[in-house]
C-alpha cells in the first residue's frame, strides 16, 4: 500500500468513513440474526470493508461467482435496500465532488455506490 493511499484512508475514516463503515456493519449483525438474512449480511460486511478503506482496494466482478444465484440474489438485493445505499453513496460522491479537494473521496463514494447495486459476484481485492 502507497503512503498516498495510507494517507487518503486516513482522512476518509476521520471524516466519516468510520461512520459509514460501523453504519454497515451494524446492519450486517442485523442481518445476519435471521437464516434468511445471512447472505445479504455477508455482502453488507463486504461493503462495510471496502468503506472502512477504500483506497488501496476495488472490487472485481468474480466470473465463477456469476450465475444465476448471484443475478437472484442481486435483483432482491437491489429492491430491499441497495438502490438506497446507491443513492446514498452518488449524493455523497456529487457533494464531495463540488471541491477540488473532495474529488478523490467523491469517486471512492462512487466505487462503494457500484458495488452497493450488485453485491453477489465480486470480491474486494488490494491493487497491489
């Protein structure tokens, strides 16, 4: 891991990053209390990892990973709560967007909206 990455992770948790990321994986515990929920707990864990650092990291869509379960699973993921952690995620990134300064947190938001639309069938991976 760069030190720029070090550093941008940093002031992401120190200016929210912590919140958003304690945000999912609360909900994830929630989720996870049911049978049912498990798998879209596990995928709001991803998620919660991925915001907790994002710099560093993306998700790759997984090609093995990507049958029929997974399209399933991302169309129910998507009417239960993705498209509004999407949504959360695009406000955010066009808010932090409006400053120079706020432009490389803006597009991690937008990497965390991408993958809050389709969860099942990507990993997170380090760029290194």
């Amino acid at each position: 891991m760069t030190v720029m990455n070090v550093l941008g992770n940093i002031v992401w948790i120190v200016f929210g990053g912590f919140a958003i990321a304690v945000e999912y994986f609360a909900a994830g515990i929630v989720m996870c209390l049911t049978i049912i929920g498990i798998p879209f707990g596990l995928q709001v864990f991803k998620l919660g990892a991925l915001s907790l650092l994002p710099f560093g990291h993306r998700s790759v869509v997984v090609e093995e990973n990507r049958g029929c379960f997974a399209f399933l699973m991302n169309v129910v993921w998507f009417f239960i709560g993705g498209v509004w952690i999407a949504l959360t995620h695009l406000g955010l990134g066009l808010l932090f967007c409006v400053t120079i300064v706020g432009i490389p947190f803006g597009l991690q938001h937008f990497k965390l909206m991408i993958v809050a639309f389709s969860p099942f069938g990507r990993e997170i991976v380090a760029l290194d």
